[in-house]
C-alpha cells in the first residue's frame, strides 16, 4: 500500500505524501474516520476488542499523519496522550516510526504535526512539492505546515490515493461479506419488527440491536415511515411516531467491522400490502437496480451505471421524483469512493472512471415522491472477472415483497 503512494508521488513529482485525518471534521457515523491513516499504517481493530469495550486507538478519534517519503520508511505521527494506546499501536502495524504530539507540543499539536513530519523528512532537504490526501484539515494545521516547510508547494491529491484504495484485496473482501451480512441481519429485524403500533425508534432499537449481535462494531440506521419517507435523510433519523398498516418505510441500515462498513437499504410497507402505485414505486427503484448489476463488470463505466438505471426510470411514472443523479457509491476503508454520478440533470459527467475486479459498491437508486413515500432498494456488489456478486439481499426481499 505504501509502495504504491510511493510510485504515485514518483509520478506527481512529489517528494512526499501527507495523509491527514481527523475525526472532528468527519461526517455520518464515523464512516469516514481514520480512512488514510487506517489504511496505510495496516490496522485493524479487531472486532472482539471493540466489543468488549477497549478503547480505540489515538489516529480514530484524534489527528493524526502518515508522512510517506517518495522514497524510505513511512512515519505515523499521532496526537493522543496516552501511552498505554500508543503502545497499542505500536504492536497492530507496520509502521515502526510512531511519534507523539503530546510530548513537546501538547498544547499546540498543529505546531507538533507539521515539524515532527519536517524532522521526518529531513530538515536539511529542499522539498519541492508534496502531496496532501484526507479528510478535511484545519486552517491552523495547514499554516503550521506552510511555514515548517516554507519552500515546498502543496498540492492536493486525495482524489488520486483514494483511487489506489478501491480495488480490495482478498483479506478486505472477507471483511466487506462479513459487513454486509450483518446488514442483513438489521433488514431482517427491521421486517420483523414494523408492524402497525410499533415506533420508529422501537424499529431502530431493534435492527441497531441485531447487527451488534450479529457482531457488528459500531451500528447504525434511519428509519422513516409514512409522510416520512418521502425525503431522504429527515433529522431526526427516527421519531415516536407510530407505524400504521400500510406505510411505506425508508430505511438506511449498515454496520462497521474492524474498520469496513456496510450500506444497504431495504423498501418495506408495513403489513406487506400496499396500493398499486407503492408497489409501482418499489418496483422501478427494483428494477434500476438490477440493471446496474446486469451492467456491472470490469471496463464498466460509472456513466454506463447510471444511464442503465435511467433507462428504466425514463419509463417510468416517476422520473422527476428521482432523489438525485447519484446512484450509488464505494465503501471500503472508511471511504465512499467513487461516486457513480454518472450525469446530472442537464450535464454528461465530465470523467468516467471504468470499474475495476475486486472493486465494491453499493446500488442505491431511490426515488421519493410527495404524498406516496420514498422507496430506495440498495445491495451492495462485488465486480468479479465477468460480472458481479450481489453480497446482501435487499433486491430478493424487495422482490419478495412485490410477488406477495
């Protein structure tokens, strides 16, 4: 992994990589915690630990860096206090370089990071350029670093090691199956438990309760019933409203495992009958869906996705109500590249990324329309040497929904 920023700053001209993260500027349920610096430094939570409550380490909850010289060892630079965590750390990774902040900079730790990683990199080096790749960083943080290194430019390049991140290895895979039927484990809660009478948050309790006893690190999930479907994302996630029979619901359920996530969501009516235009509507989401994974191989583009599954919403009595031109989404690391946007309203996405084998993604065409409800049937896909894998179940429960 390291290597390969390697060969990237070799190719950018950069004399090194930073990578950078910080939870407090990381939105959603920690999925984007820890992405680069997890992934680099070669760590992995294990899911027994998290479970019976050890703590975290320090570059999950606090910033830290990940200096990658365009040549030589990497050094990790972490701002946590406690040395018992960092002794931790020390024994899950690779990485042998592992500095503390908190020894001569515990009260300006910005100051700390940029002349640790100066130190690291030589301070009697001229660098030219260098690569920044994370999760948002403070102003404070990029000053310090502009004036530790006052001859160097910086240049963005998150977008290019993201793209080194997307093709998963045969370790990654086994965790992402593990991931996703966990999910599944929450959608088959989530249709045992909503029936009329029974409260969003009941419904939340109860799916949220299945993925950690199926194991899952750290759960999660929306729940949206009735007129409340009909948008994605309200706030709040889940409310005391009471389900009543013939409800639509809107639920987005997935769990980590030792640092990889899970993303599906089921399309449910509560009682399991619906009127003709429900059934309509989970029908076309459905449909869009599979047409993604039909044209789902390697070569692939995320344009071809998208326009697959316009196709069948062009058909259809709902395309204005379409909740965006984003269909879908990677998972990995705590990462939710690439993005399948494919098109806008009016406009061709300018650069098509072709799909690659080992790449995992998750289908999520949902369509939300006032005064119906909001149905988005989303599994998540594994691209294979002529096609794909279907790893969890949503589209068969989605299908067994309508036939019934």
């Amino acid at each position: 992994r390291v290597r390969n920023v390697q060969e990237l700053a070799k190719k950018k001209g950069f004399d090194a990589v930073l990578a950078y993260s910080d939870r407090r500027y990381s939105m959603g349920q920690g999925v984007e915690s820890g992405q680069h610096i997890r992934y680099f430094v070669g760590f992995q939570m294990p899911a027994r630990e998290i479970q019976e409550g050890v703590p975290f380490v320090p570059y999950q909850h606090f910033p830290s860096v990940v200096v990658i010289p365009q040549e030589g060892d990497p050094g990790l630079i972490l701002s946590n206090q406690e040395a018992d965590l960092i002794r931790r750390v020390r024994n899950q990774i690779w990485i042998s370089d592992i500095r503390t902040t908190s020894e001569q900079y515990i009260d300006n730790r910005e100051v700390g990071f940029a002349k640790i990683a100066r130190e690291m990199l030589g301070t009697d080096r001229r660098l030219k350029e260098i690569g920044i790749a994370g999760t948002a960083a403070s102003y404070t943080l990029h000053l310090e670093f502009v004036r530790a290194f006052s001859e160097t430019k910086f240049e963005e390049c998150s977008r290019e090691v993201d793209m080194l991140r997307v093709t998963k290895s045969p370790d990654e895979v086994r965790i992402l199956r593990a991931a996703a039927s966990i999910a599944d484990e929450g959608v088959r809660a989530l249709i045992e438990t909503s029936n009329p009478g029974v409260r969003e948050y009941e419904v939340h309790q109860a799916v949220e309760k299945a993925m950690f006893d199926a194991g899952g690190d750290n759960p999660w999930s929306v729940i949206q019933s009735g007129p409340r479907s009909a948008m994605s994302y309200l706030s709040p996630d889940y409310t005391q409203r009471k389900l009543v029979a013939g409800d639509l619901i809107y639920a987005d359920i997935g769990s980590e495992l030792m640092g990889y996530h899970s993303d599906i969501q089921p399309a449910y009516i509560v009682g399991k009958k619906g009127t003709a235009r429900q059934l309509k509507l989970i029908e076309t989401s459905l449909e869009m869906l599979k047409a993604m994974v039909e044209a789902t191989r390697p070569g692939t583009t995320d344009t071809d996705l998208v326009r697959a599954a316009y196709r069948v919403l062009k058909k259809s009595p709902f395309a204005p109500f379409v909740r965006t031109w984003t269909f879908g989404h990677g998972y990995g690391v705590g990462s939710d590249y690439p993005d399948l946007t494919g098109a806008t309203r009016n406009l061709p996405k300018p650069k098509q990324m072709a799909l690659r084998e080992n790449m995992h993604l998750c289908y999520e065409p949902g369509i939300f329309v006032p005064g119906l409800g909001g149905a988005a049937v989303e599994d998540q896909v594994l691209v294979t040497k002529d096609g794909c894998e279907v790893l969890t179940k949503c589209g068969d429960r989605a299908q067994e929904l309508l036939s019934n």
